[in-house]
C-alpha cells in the first residue's frame, strides 16, 4: 500500500471500547450497530443470550462452553466508509485487570448509562482510566423508553460524580409512555419515537433557527414538547458550548439520549460518534520517538492474553493493537523484549459472525496473534530498522487479596513456575509477605482468582489452596522510607515481584492512622 492510500485507509479507522453497568444495555446497543454496519444479520443474535442463544460480545462464556479456542471480544464492522473496531469491556463478575488494559488499545470509549439508574460504581472506575488517556468519552443514557429519571438531573450527576463537563447532542421530550422522540441540538431536528403515531410515519422532523417546528405541528401532548423545549432554550443559554477541541481531549462528553431495545437514537448517536471520534493518532515508544499510524514501519503492542480454559486446547490469542504501518501475513517483525525475530503466520481478525484469517490490517486494528508462551502484555512488535518499544502498560492497584499455597508442599517446582508465568502474563498479581516466605495474590476482580486456580490446576499440573484476605488497599513505599517495624496487623508489609515494598492496609481509617504517624512517609499507589 503506498503512503498515501495507506493514510486514506488509516483516516477511516474508529477504534473504541464500550463501558457501562451491567445491564445498562451495553449488548443491546453493540448488537444495533452491528446490524447497521452488517455485520450481523438478524436482531437478537446478540439480544437473545438469556434464551440461550448468545451474544456476539458474549462469545468468551460460550466458548468457554463448547470448548473453541478464543473469545471474539473484538468486533468489527463498516459504516459510512468507516472501518470500526469495538472492544468490548467485561462486566459482572467478569471483571478484571484486562478490562482496564484494553481502554490502553482504544482511541475513544462510549459509556451507556441507564437513565432509570444513573452512574453507577463500577463505571466511575473504568471513566477514570480514560480521563488518565485524555481519550474522548460519549455518554449514550440508554432507556429512554422507560419512565427514567429527569435528563437534567442525570447530565447534572454525570459532570459532578465523573468530573467531566457534558453537552447535550440531544435531549428528551417526555420518557416512557410519554416519549415524544428526542430533540436533536447537534443536527437541529427532532427525531420522533413513535413516527407512525404522532409523524405520518416520518421519522425526522425540521426546527427553524429558533428552535419551533417547521411546519404542522405532530405532537397531541403538546406540555411534554413544551417543557422540553424550556429546557433545550435552558440547554442553550445556561449549558456548556460545544467544542470538537474539547471533545477530543476528553474534556468534554458528548451526551445523547435514546433506547438501545427499540432502536431509537441509536442510529443518530453512530452517525455523530464516527464524525467526532479521532482516526488512530501516534504514540511515543520508550525514546521519545512519536510512532505515527502511517509510517512505513509496521508496529504494535499486546494488551491482553486470552488463554484457553479448555484442556484440550491450550493455545492462547494475544491481542495486538497495531500502532504503524500495515500488517501482512507471514511478515517477520522484531520482539525486542527477547530480542528475537517472529514469523507472523497465524492471526486472525475478528468479525462480528465469524473469525477469520486476515491477510492484512492497519493501525488501529486489532488482531489476535496465536500464542504459545512467547507474547507477554505490553511486548511491541515491529519491523524495519528503526527499533520501536512503545512504553510499558501500567498497572493497575489490585482491591482484592488471597493468600495462596500449593495443596501438595512437594510441588513447589510446578507451583512457582506456573505462578510466575501468569503473574508476567498480567492474569494476576503476587506479592511476597516480608514475615513469611509466603504469597499474596492480588487482583481487581473476582474472576481473576478463579482464571488463576484452573489454570495453574490445567495448564502447571499445580492445585492451589487460596484464602480470601478480602478488599486491601495497596500502598507503595519508597525502600529509604521502610522501617518492617511500621508493620502491623492492619498495614501488611509485602514486596511486589519487583521486589518493591508495600503495605496492604486494612481500611482507609489504618491507611490514616498510619499517615498521621508517619506523616515524613509518602505513600503511592498504581492507577
Ligand atoms: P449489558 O450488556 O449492559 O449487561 O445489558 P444488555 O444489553 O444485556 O441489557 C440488559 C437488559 O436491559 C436486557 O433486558 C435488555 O433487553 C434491556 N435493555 C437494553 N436496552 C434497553 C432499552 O433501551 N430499553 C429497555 N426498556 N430495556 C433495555 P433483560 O430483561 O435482562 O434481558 P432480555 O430478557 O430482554 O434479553
């Protein structure tokens, strides 16, 4: 491909992750825009998980099921002319450092929020890790045909409790029975919900510059569509201005309104997100160097290992962002953590409905490279003169600890070896007590421990005893600072793999307690 095409390819690129709360609608919304891009055929292919059919972004249980190799949480689908790639972020119980890891291989990330909930905790978390990118944020408030709760109320909670400014592409008229449709500031429309009740089966109504109906007038309830029109005029003289700079930077998040199960919105917040999300920008590799998506140089790095769970199959899929230039099968590139050349034969793309050997992908796509041991999270691979490392990926402070022990004291070999192989694959993270040659295994969800305990049973022949030592808050300590007297029952000295000091304090009050004591002491965490 030749420079030029390859930037006119790249440009086209759109690769973001989508966050939310369990059951805010998340698959809903990912199976809407999976069927305007094609990419699947029939609505409820994904929907229809609970009735035992699955979920395009539901593959990893289901595979876990029936024993196939890989999770398909990487979807793609074209638009408009645009190619886009959504990562799909685990939810529930399911979450996990990975999750975290992935919003590192996205140039932008939709949040859903229910509108009859609100923010809840576990977004709060995952929103944080994108403001650190300065990655654009869209907020989609899902639900609208529900009876949820004032939109003003919910843009309000959303700027306090994330910190971030918001602006309305579109705000509700009415919700629930009352849904008149969604008056659109961005395009200055107004979409109608029930077109064959209130629009002569015309979904898109014209507003004049100040903001009336052009035209006859649809709507029977005229209070909702007046109220909701006081609120747009408040929108426009007390909301925050939209600005694409803004936007960009993460500072400001676009909102729209609309219902991911009856499809309405969903199409106008797609068509609106692929104008104002970036194409794949460059990234600094460990010199300073600025690794540009249409350089000659093909580049990449691994965000996530996806090993098998079936004993049978134990190969393994490392997710690989490509950050430059074009990938093509069979190409050698460098691993330079091993210092050593890789023959890329075997990779996969993924497609909504079906995997399938790619010949060739550009920056900003993600491929699966199988595996057998070699790739760890955060390798670059690259190819041509110029050594590419890009930056390591971060860590995140795990919340939840066990301690952990192999069932047979005989088999310390087999024990230490697979716990040091999972802990480099980022699976899970291990700390050593400064009072004992034992291990604390830390992580951010629960899922985590379970991966961990099959596959040091399957995959190191290791059965593992682990007991829960429950939520812990991480504290690093620089070594000068250390006194192991400063330990105690509610801050537990423990060395990171690194062989760096920290304390596992029991709650905030002990992390308090400890910081009035020592106040000379500073202490740090992870993200
Ligand atoms: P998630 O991936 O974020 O966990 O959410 P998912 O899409 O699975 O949606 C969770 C539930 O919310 C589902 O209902 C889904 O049908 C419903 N839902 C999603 N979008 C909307 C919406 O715009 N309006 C309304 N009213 N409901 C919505 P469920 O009862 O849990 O599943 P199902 O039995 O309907 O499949």
């Amino acid at each position: 491909m030749g420079e030029t095409s390859l930037k006119q390819t790249v440009d086209k690129r759109r690769t973001f992750a989508i966050i939310s709360h369990p059951d805010a609608g998340k698959t809903t919304i990912t199976e809407q825009m999976l069927l305007f891009g094609g990419a699947i055929r029939q609505a409820g292919t994904v929907k229809a998980k609970k009735s035992g059919k699955f979920a395009t972004s539901d593959w990893m249980e289901i595979e876990k099921q029936r024993g196939i190799s890989v999770t398909s949480s990487v979807m793609q689908f074209d638009y408009e002319g645009k190619r886009v790639n959504i990562l799909d972020t685990p939810g529930h119980q399911d979450f996990s450092e990975d999750t975290y890891r992935t919003l590192m291989a996205v140039d932008a990330a939709v949040m859903v929020i229910d509108s009859t909930k609100g923010i809840e905790a576990q977004t709060k978390k995952l929103f944080k890790v994108c403001r650190m990118r300065g990655i654009p944020i869209f907020t989609f408030m899902n639900k609208l045909d529900r009876d949820g709760r004032m939109p003003l109320e919910l843009v309000e909670e959303l700027e306090n409790i994330l910190g971030i400014d918001a602006y309305a592409m579109n705000w509700p008229m009415g919700s629930g029975r009352t849904l008149l449709g969604i008056y659109d500031l961005y395009n200055n429309r107004i979409e109608v919900a029930h077109p064959d009740r209130d629009n002569n089966g015309e979904r898109l109504i014209a507003v004049d510059d100040a903001g009336e109906i052009v035209g006859d007038h649809p709507f029977k309830d005229q209070s909702v569509y007046t109220d909701a029109l006081e609120e747009v005029e408040l929108l426009r003289i007390a909301g925050n201005n939209f600005s694409e700079e803004a936007v960009r930077a993460g500072e400001l998040t676009p909102v729209f309104f609309g219902s991911a199960l009856t499809n309405f919105g969903v199409q106008t917040f797609l068509e609106a997100f692929l104008k104002l999300a970036p194409s794949p920008t460059s990234v600094a590799d460990k010199s300073g160097r600025e690794v540009t998506p249409t350089e000659d140089q093909f580049s990449g790095f691994v965000f996530k290992i996806q090993a098998n769970m079936d004993p049978n199959h134990r190969d393994r899929i490392a997710f690989l962002r490509i950050v430059s230039g074009e990938f093509e099968r069979g190409m050698d590139v460098q691993l330079p953590r091993l210092d050593k050349k890789i023959r890329l034969n075997n990779s996969t793309n993924f497609m909504a409905e079906d995997r399938q050997t790619i010949e060739s992908a550009v920056a900003g796509d993600i491929i699966g490279l199988y595996d057998t041991g070699t790739y760890q999270i955060g390798d670059t691979i690259y190819t041509g003169k110029e050594p590419i490392e890009f930056e390591d990926l971060p860590q995140f402070t795990p919340e939840l600890f066990m301690k952990i022990q192999p069932k047979n004291v005989m088999k310390q070999k087999s024990f230490h070896k697979g716990l040091q192989q999972l802990v480099q694959e980022g699976a899970i993270q291990v700390y050593r007590l400064h009072h004992s040659n034992d291990y604390i295994v830390g992580a951010v969800g629960q899922l985590q421990f379970e991966v961990l305990k099959t596959r040091m049973q399957q995959e190191y022949n290791s059965d593992i005893d682990m007991t829960p030592i429950g939520n812990r808050i991480a504290r690093w300590i620089a070594p000068e600072q250390l006194d192991p007297k400063m330990s105690s029952s509610r801050n537990t000295l423990v060395y990171d793999r690194f062989d760096q000091p920290l304390f596992l304090f029991e709650n905030e009050f002990a992390e308090r307690w400890f910081s009035d004591k020592y106040p000379e002491v500073e202490l740090t965490s992870l993200l």
